[in-house]
C-alpha cells in the first residue's frame, strides 16, 4: 500500500495554520469569558 504524500504536503501548512489560529483564538476567547465571569462576580 503506498502512501501519496502530495496530500500530506498540501494540507500541512492549511493544518498548522488552522491550529495556529485555534490557539489564538482560544487564548483570547478563555480571557473573555474569564472576564465575563469575574465581573459577574
């Protein structure tokens, strides 16, 4: 069974992007609704 690694070499870059982007994201997403709950508080 060979592997094509086209598809690999393609999608990498699109993979570390989206989850460079997530992590961002995310980051400031948790420090939001941290806030939120704070000031609820």
């Amino acid at each position: 069974m060979d592997i094509d690694y086209r598809v690999a070499i393609v999608l990498a870059p699109i993979l570390v992007a989206a989850g460079w982007a997530a992590f961002n994201i995310g980051a400031a997403a948790l420090r939001q609704i941290q806030g939120f709950l704070n000031k609820e508080a």
